[in-house]
C-alpha cells in the first residue's frame, strides 16, 4: 500500500483544515518545499497536494508550488484542488503534476471530467470522491450534493476511473480514525480494478496495517504527521518492509 502524505496549501503555505472548514486553518510551515523534502528524506515517493485557494476559487492558484515540489524532488505529485477547465489540467500537468483529483468537477460537469479520463487515461486522473454522511460534497466541501458515495463510484469506475480518493469529511483532521466500514463496502461492492485510497481521519500508525487488510491501494495522511502522532520513521519503516 502507497503512503501518500498530504500538503494542503493556503497563500502558499503548508496549512491543514479540520473537516475542510477554511476558519480552523493551522499553518504548520511557511514553505512547503521544505516539508517535501522532509518526506523524501524518509523514503517516501508520493505526495498528495491540495491547492485548497484553487478549491475556494474554482480555478488553479498555488501551481508555483506544484512546480518547486516537482522540480525540486522526486517525488511523484498527485494535485486537486479547484481544477474545472481544461487549460487548469494543462497547467497543473505543465508544472510537474503526476496525476490530478477531480472532484467537484466530477459533479458538475460530467462530460469535460469524462473526456480528461479518455484524454489522459485512468492512470493519470483519479476521482475525489469525498463526503459527509455518505453523500458526495463538492466547491471545497462547502456544498452537499444529492450522490451517494458508492453509486457514484461505481457509476465512474463504468467511465474507465481506477483510483479513487474517499475522504470521510466527518473524520478529516479529527484524529479520530478512518471510516473503515466505509471503506470495506466500497471496496465489496466495486469491481476489482478499484485502487482506493484512504484518507481522513488517520490518528495512528496501527491504522495503517488495518487499510493495508481492507485492501485499500493508498493511504493519505495528514494532521497525523503534523502533529507527531505518526512519525515519519515508521513510515519509513513501514515503507521498507512492504
């Protein structure tokens, strides 16, 4: 199972949320270069980045970012956050992302998501699928939509999608556990191609083994690591004997 810490940017800077509401913000470093670094150091390969002023804004904004990220690491860059045209996907491409996350696009305009898949191909665009009370949210998660999680998954996976990020928003930056029932129901009633990656909520390492069971494919961490209650050498650990 990938690890797959997370980077969320406001006005350039590394911040996270609790259940995605902008008025908890907590910066934990001014420079996100730096807490890339930091991860690559430890062994990690992935990264997950959220242009969280792109999400607000519904275009792209923290691209430079992305770049310095890319350019400066080897890391493998998954972004999201506020892309809804095809010239954002362009430039979050152009800047050195290895794959993108639709989401609310993914609600509100089908067809430009459909043809980024036919585009691009199910390797390079995974769907955000995350939500509250197990209906899809979207516009940076200040809306609920009317989709169920698991149909509108499965109702994507028909469309070509392989990867899939679930965020349990009840459980984001709570600490409190990820939404493992969840998880193992989408994972039962999808089809086997499904690479479903965890995230939200991740509050300890013993979690981790539990997903790895569950069969997810990834796992995003966030406030776990800032906050020391998962450290960056048992991932480092995990990471070497898996």
């Amino acid at each position: 199972m990938r690890i797959i810490p997370a980077i969320d940017i406001i006005e350039g800077k590394c911040v996270r949320l609790t259940k995605g509401d902008y008025n908890t913000k907590k910066v934990y470093n001014e420079n996100p270069l730096e807490v890339a670094k930091l991860f690559q150091d430890s062994g990690i390969e992935f990264l997950h980045v959220v242009d969280l002023d792109g999400a607000k804004a519904s275009h792209i904004v923290n691209y430079k970012i992305l770049e310095q990220i890319a350019s400066k690491t080897n890391l493998k860059v998954d972004f999201g956050g506020g892309l809804k045209s095809n010239e954002d996907l362009k430039i979050a491409f152009d800047s050195g992302a290895n794959q993108i996350t639709g989401g609310s696009i993914a609600v509100k305009n089908k067809e430009l998501f459909e043809s980024w898949i036919n585009t691009y191909g199910s390797d390079k665009i995974i769907l955000g699928a995350d939500c509250n009370n197990e209906k899809i949210a979207v516009s940076g998660w200040q809306e609920e939509s009317e989709l169920e999680v698991i149909p509108f998954i499965k109702d994507y996976q028909s469309k070509g999608i392989q990867y899939v990020i679930c965020t349990d928003i009840a459980k984001d930056g709570m600490l409190e556990g990820p939404s493992f029932d969840l998880y193992e129901r989408i994972l039962n009633q999808s089809n086997d191609e499904l690479k479903l990656i965890a995230s939200g909520g991740i509050s300890t390492f013993d979690e981790i083994p539990k997903l790895v069971e569950l069969g997810c494919e990834g796992v995003i961490i966030g406030k776990a690591i800032y906050e020391n209650k998962i450290s960056l050498k048992q991932l480092e650990e995990f990471i070497l004997n898996n």
